[in-house]
C-alpha cells in the first residue's frame, strides 16, 4: 500500500475514533485499538493516530509494524521523541509515558504477548526485516 493511501487511511481512522469515541474502531471485540496524539518529533503538531494494544500488568504494549515497512512507522518515531502522549481509549483521554522496551524485555513482550495476542502480526517483521519496535504506555505523573 502506497505512502498516500496510508496517510488517506490514517485520517479517516482517526476521524471514525472521534466521532464514534472509539466504538467499531478496531471491527472486532477481540482487537483493542487506542488513539494516540503525540507532537510531531520535527514539527511539534499534534499527530494522532490509531494504533492496536495489548493491556498488560506493567501497562499498555504497542508495537510499530507499519504494516511491514522497512523503517519504523512515524508516530513510533514521534512516540520515541515524546516525553508524554495522550491517549484515548473510548471517550476517556489519558496522559501517558512511552517507554521502548529493548533486549530481552522487548523479546519477552513480542513473544510473549503481542505475538500469543496475534500471531499474524509476525508476518509484519518476516515483510519489514527489521526488528519491530514496542513501547510500554504507562500513567504520567501529574
């Protein structure tokens, strides 16, 4: 899929997670999307976008596979950059800490969580040949 339709696309999804506060964003209960707005890393604009989530005990999991890009998607950049972002799930906004795992703990989350969640998303990594990067979005202090 072309750069331009990403965009196209990423627009519309977040249009639909507005307007609808999240409902019908993912098309399946069983796949649990957030929004994320994040400053852009060059810019400082507010980006948003829709990304999958695995809630977990340390907190929520998100991974960039870009849709097995060769370069780590951009609002993985801008999240990499970021202090903080918000997030929204459903109506509710949340101000959160990203915090990219490495090494093992990136290994242990990816096997270990996102790929027992879904293990198509494997194909993502085979495609992009690059490691997929995740982050933790933890609760930022107040």
């Amino acid at each position: 899929m072309g750069r331009r339709m990403l965009r196209v696309g990423n627009r519309i999804g977040v249009w639909m997670y507005r307007t609808l506060d999240g409902r019908l964003a993912s098309g399946s209960k069983d796949v649990h999307v957030l929004m994320l707005t994040t400053p852009g890393r060059r810019t400082g604009v507010p980006r948003s976008t829709c990304v999958r989530y695995v809630e977990t005990p340390d907190g929520l999991l998100v991974w960039g596979t870009g849709s097995g890009s060769r370069t780590d998607p951009d609002w993985f950049r801008n999240l990499r950059a970021a202090g903080s972002t918000d997030v929204q799930i459903g109506a509710g906004h949340t101000r959160m800490r990203p915090r990219e795992l490495t090494g093992a703990e990136r290994d242990a989350a990816w096997k270990g969580v996102i790929l027992r969640e879904d293990p198509r998303i494997g194909r993502f990594a085979v495609k992009a040949h690059r490691t997929i990067p995740v982050a933790v979005l933890t609760p930022a202090p107040d």
